[in-house]
C-alpha cells in the first residue's frame, strides 16, 4: 500500500488567521523605538518575513537600533502578540476540517516564527492535536524562508524523502522555499486579486480544497525507490529564541 504524503505546514496565514493580529502589534510596538510602520506595511511587503529582517530593513530607511533596543522591542512584541493570539486568535477558515479529512498524512508545522509561538497558536485554534510535538521553528533550526534548509531539515525529521512530501504555505517566502526543497507545494492564496501563485505551485483559494488536492497528489506522485522511513519524528535540537 502506498505510504501517505507528509504534509508540512506553515502557521501564521495559513493554520491561523494571525497575521493581521501581528502587524496590527508591529504597527504598535516599533513606532515607539522610532521605526515608522503600519499594519498595511507588514500585509503589503513583508507578509511571512523574519521578524530580523523586517527590522534591519526599517533601520536602513530610518533609524539603527543598538541590540539593546533592538531586543526590548522584540521582547515587547512577542509578549503583546501573545497576549493577542490567546485572546483572539482564530484558524484559517476551513482549515480544522480540512486537517480532519487529512488526518491519515502525517503532518508537521514549519514556521519562521519562534517556537514559542508556534506552539501558543496551534493552543490557542485547538489546532494542536493534529500536529503534537512536530513543530520546527526557523529560530530552533536556524534557517529562515525562503531558505529550503527549513522544510528540508523538517522533512528529514519527519522520516520523509522531499520527493513525498507536500507544503502548504500561503506567503511567497514559504512558497518558494518548498519548491525550492524539490516538495510540491499548495500555495494557500487568499489574496488572489493581489498575489499571483509562481509557476510549479498549485494554487487554491480556501481551505476546503485542500483534501482534494492532496489525494490527487498522492495518486500522481509514484511511491519513494526507498521505503519511507517510519521511526518516530526527532525533536528540533535546542531551544527556541
């Protein structure tokens, strides 16, 4: 019998509906340690960017912060925009319906954002039994998308050859990570009148679709020369930032 895809997906955007939760914190937080920015900024250019980057980016145009400063607004950041997530924070719409039709695939998150994070979000939607302790953060791992490094190391903890295994991702980053990796990728694309899905991506719209596009997957994508592994996934080594 056929082994099921691995499915790996990333969490802010396309889990849970966090990402307007998190520029609205942004939008809150770096204006106070004079860094201009807005909640339309973050959707616009930096949707699914590390956190480093976003800030390094807005210190060239405006102002260079010590790493004092620079870690006292990160501090505060993710303490607002826990605080956020626990008190509003809602899947993606569909999405736990969709994880139950898949509930055969094994599955694992894979996030630029912290551990931390990761776990407080699949807590907080109830999203967390479907994943467990599978969950590999760029900080633990210490690679970001759009570097493939980060679902390719995720996958071989999973037990799994990249040729088996399938990304969900609904930022370009992610995207083009996973094809990267040599993994089909499921472009989420839930803004389809601004965002494009890149060629060898394939696009859907809303959660729902998810199971059908998986089970074509699984009949096109012929079985690995190599059996795939089946020891349990390994832990990420060391803590997250």
């Amino acid at each position: 019998m056929t082994p099921p895809l691995c499915l790996l997906f990333d969490s802010d955007g396309t889990l849970v509906d966090s990402e307007i939760l998190l520029a609205q914190v942004m939008a809150e937080v770096l204006p106070r340690f004079g860094l201009p920015f807005t909640a339309h900024q973050y959707m616009e250019e930096f949707r699914g960017v590390r956190f480093l980057t976003i800030v390094l980016t807005l210190e060239q145009r405006h102002a260079t912060l010590d790493e004092q400063r620079r870690q006292q607004m990160e501090s505060e950041m993710r303490a607002l925009m826990e605080a956020r997530m626990r008190a509003e924070l809602l899947p993606i719409d569909g999405m736990p319906k969709a994880l139950g039709a898949l509930a055969a695939h094994p599955k694992a998150v894979v996030s630029n954002g912290p551990e931390g994070k990761i776990r407080c979000a699949m807590e907080s939607t109830g999203l967390a039994p479907h994943f467990g302790d599978r969950l590999f953060s760029a900080y633990t791992l210490g690679v970001w998308k759009p570097d493939p490094g980060l679902y390719r190391q995720a996958a071989e903890a999973m037990g799994h050859p990249p040729e088996r295994c399938v990304v969900i991702d609904d930022a370009a980053v992610g995207v083009a990570a996973g094809l990267e990796a040599g993994m089909r990728v499921i472009h989420l694309n839930r803004f389809p009148d601004e965002e494009v899905t890149p060629p060898g991506a394939i696009g859907i719209r809303h959660a729902s679709e998810l199971p059908g596009v998986v089970a074509r997957l699984a009949a096109a994508i012929p079985p690995s020369p190599s059996r795939d592994r089946r020891a349990p996934p390994a832990r990420p080594p060391g803590p997250a930032s």
